[in-house]
C-alpha cells in the first residue's frame, strides 16, 4: 500500500509505480532488441546502400544508428534509476523496522498468528521455570529474554539480512547503469591501423565520421606475426606492441593476441583484425662495379632511392615467382645521365645482375611480407563500476533466495505444578526448509527439557 505522503505527492506516486518500472524495461529490451539487428556506428555511405536518404536522416536523427550513445536512451536509464530509488525509499521503512525493532513479545492471542507451532506442559516439581530457561538457552544460544505478568519470552532470530535483499539488488543495479552512464558518456571505442615498425598517437572513433582522437602517448607496432594451418587458413596472429611516453619507453614490445589486449591509462588496444600490403618489404644491396662493399636499402615497391653519385633507382613491380625463377624485383635505374633502364634482380640469383654490365649491381637479399595490424581501441572508465555493481547484485542474490530471516519464540508461562511451553516459529522464506529446522528444534528443546511426545506439526 501506498503511504500518505506518496498519495499527497503525485511525482513520488508516478516514480514509485510499478508500471513505470516495467514499461521502462520493456521499452530497454526493446532498444536492445533494434540495436542488435541494426548495425551501430558504420559510416553514413554503408547506411545510405540499404537506406533512402530522407529515411536515414531521419533515422539518425532520432540516434538509432548509435543507439546506447542517444540521449533519450540514456534518459530511459537515469528514469529507471530514479525509479528504483523511489520504489526502494517507499519500501525500505518497513523492511528496516522488521531489524530494527524485532518483535520480540509475543501475547497469547499473537500466537494463534503462527502457523509453525509447538506446546507442551512439564513439571515445574522435577524442573524449575529458571533451569527450563537455562537449557532452552543451551539450544537457542543467542536469546533476547522478556518477562511480563509471569510470563517469559525467549526470542531468537538469525539470517534478518534476508529482508535487505532486494535493496541490495536494487542498489547493484543502479551501481550497474551508473557505471554504463559513465562509460557511455566518458569513454570511446576506435580503431587504428599499424604497419610494422610504424607508430602513431591518432586513433579514429567509431561515430560513424572516423573522427580522428588524439592520444596522450604513442603507440607503436614493433613486430607482427601470422601463422597458418596447413591447409592455408589462418591460426592465429599477433602484434607486438610498444608505448611512448616523453620519449621514454613505457611498455616495450607487449605481445597483444586476441582476447589478450594491451592497456595503458585505462585505454585497451586489442588485436581486431590484420591486413596484407600489396608490396612486400625488399632488401636489396647496392654495389659499385669495380669497388669493393655494398650498401643495403629496404625500400617497398615505388619507393626511390638516390645513390651517392646522383643515381635514382625504384622498384616497379615484385612477383612471387617469375616463370619458376622464384622472387624477383623489376628495378628502375636513372643514371644522373642518359636514358632510366628496367631490368629484373633474383632473390635465389644473387650474382644475376652482374652480367647486366651496368655502373651499378643489384643483389636482391630479401624478401618480407609487410602486414598492418588493426586494433580495436576502447577506454571505458565505468567498467570497474560495473563490476562493483555485478558483485554487489550476486551478494544481493545470495542475500535473496539463499538467506531466510528465522525467527523463534518460546514462552514459557508458569501454571501451578506445571510450566506450560509454547514454540513459535517464523519464516519470510523457505518454509519448506524451515519446517524441517522449526521440528528439530523442537525436539530438542522437549529432549533438554525431558518431554518425550509427538513431534510437533504445521497448523
């Protein structure tokens, strides 16, 4: 039932309804529902293949193309805070007195209230209503003891935790949207690319526009490797990642697997994705005919490189295997006079182009398949929230529907030569369970007080 001040206040009424509250969720799963099947934060030319322009505009105006970032999404989520917490404050009260202020007294006429009850007479000629307390006490252990008009009430009660349970979970769930508020607001999700040996301090969100974000560090891959089964799929890959820092190497060469990120300052790159590069990375040795030592160039296809005497040669073109000579390289050489040559160096012919009789030699060395390394970068600063609340709703849980608040009475009431025994058991959970236990007490405390008689029953 409501109470007066909800009645009088017709806001506290609208957020203490339990109608707001499942319409809210209703209406979350159904976002849920939508941003799942719709794709989220793609660039407007993938929406616009599958969109009119009038209905993509209106679709992403109303933030349904990134749908947990929409301020009315997150607007559902601080109402159905605000809800909990008026549903739990207008409940809460009662739930308190219940620890607070137990009942400790039961009258003869409350008894009758009790379905889980016991009573029986002993002699208070063998045993004293003193001794009989004593030994009740010896079963119940913790007691809170009561006496009035001759009557005394031994009052044990444990588990009274239970009735804070679905407060707890309330308040897990309010920690749970919090942290995905702070998340939401505070944090970003991006991507870069990295070639090997390459490095950068610009990420580019996923808005749907690339926007680019600068970082507070650098990020660099030092190394990537790739290995495959063998039939040609790929295992597994891996980037070896190194951060910068005011020039000082703050993590070097980490290796980052999938599911196995790299973080640093609360940001988290994970390895997302790889790509080949069109041209390989070429060594290839230069040398001067007639003179002795070489130089060595790493250069890519397209790439020129000038020599001392004012030479410039490039690659045009690498192929894997040239009519089954195996790798080889068609280089472009412009002498500082005269007319550019072609000409093709072999990788498992080092001495070819000797025979060429040009001013230079070309000894291609090596060959290395050039990989870029995508990552996935996210900085989510309410995840910890998050879990805070995820442990805070499995101890709410706990509390709920493993814990029962238990309570006994037994009242002993002096009648003569006799001492009538009344035990009164309570449960707000578990009754079955609860049954059990109320019977073996019983039994107990007719053992400790040497009554033999029928076990106690549910009436």
């Amino acid at each position: 039932m409501e109470n007066k001040k909800t009645k009088k206040n017709p806001v506290a009424r609208f957020f203490c309804s339990l109608k707001l509250t499942i319409t809210l969720l209703i209406l979350l799963a159904v976002v849920s529902i939508f941003g799942t099947v719709i794709p989220q934060r793609l660039a407007d030319s993938q929406y616009l293949k599958h969109y009119s322009e009038g209905l993509f505009h209106f679709l992403n105006f109303l933030g349904i193309f990134d749908l947990y970032h929409a301020w009315w999404f997150r607007l559902l989520l601080v109402l159905l805070i605000v809800n909990l917490i008026f549903c739990s404050l207008e409940r809460f009260p009662r739930a308190w007195r219940f620890i607070k202020s137990p009942r400790k007294w039961l009258g003869p006429d409350e008894i009758k209230q009790f379905p889980m009850k016991d009573s029986f007479e002993v002699s208070s000629k063998s045993l004293s209503a003193d001794k009989a307390e004593e030994l009740i006490t010896s079963v119940l252990k913790r007691v809170e003891r009561s006496e009035k008009d001759g009557r005394i009430v031994l009052f044990h009660e444990s588990g009274k935790i239970s009735r804070l349970g679905v407060y707890i979970t309330h308040l897990s769930v309010i920690i749970i949207i919090l942290g995905a508020l702070i998340g939401s607001i505070f944090g970003f999700e991006g991507f870069v690319s990295l070639l090997e040996g390459t490095s950068t301090n610009v990420i580019y969100l996923r808005d749907g526009l690339n926007t680019p974000k600068k970082l507070d560090f650098t990020i660099r891959c030092d190394n990537f490797e790739i290995s495959l089964y063998p039939n040609g799929m790929v295992k597994e890959y891996t980037s070896y990642l190194s951060v910068i820092k005011d020039r000082k190497v703050i993590i070097d060469k980490q290796k980052v697997e999938v599911n196995h990120p790299l973080m640093y300052e609360g940001i988290r790159f994970y390895q997302a994705s790889y790509e080949k590069q069109r041209s390989p990375l070429m060594t290839i040795g230069v040398m001067v005919r007639g003179s002795v030592g070489e130089k060595v160039y790493k250069i890519v296809g397209g790439a020129k490189v000038r020599l001392k005497d004012g030479a410039v040669f490039s690659v045009v073109q690498y192929n894997p295997d040239l009519q089954g000579f195996g790798p080889a390289v068609q280089i472009m050489e412009q002498p500082p006079k005269g007319e550019a040559k072609t000409f093709w160096i072999f990788l498992n012919y080092p001495k070819f182009d000797m025979k060429r009789g040009g001013e230079h030699i070309f000894v291609l060395k090596n060959v290395e398949e050039l990989y870029s390394t995508g990552l996935q970068v996210t900085k989510d600063p309410g995840v910890w929230v998050v879990w805070l609340g995820c442990l805070v709703m499995v101890g709410g849980l706990v509390v709920t529907f493993f814990i029962s608040h238990k309570r006994v009475w037994v009242i002993l009431e002096p009648e003569g030569k006799k001492i009538k025994v009344n035990i009164v058991g309570s449960s707000n959970r578990n009754l079955i369970g609860f049954e059990n236990d109320f019977k073996r007490l019983s039994e107990s405390i007719r053992a400790k007080l040497g009554k033999k008689g029928p076990k106690p029953a549910k009436v």
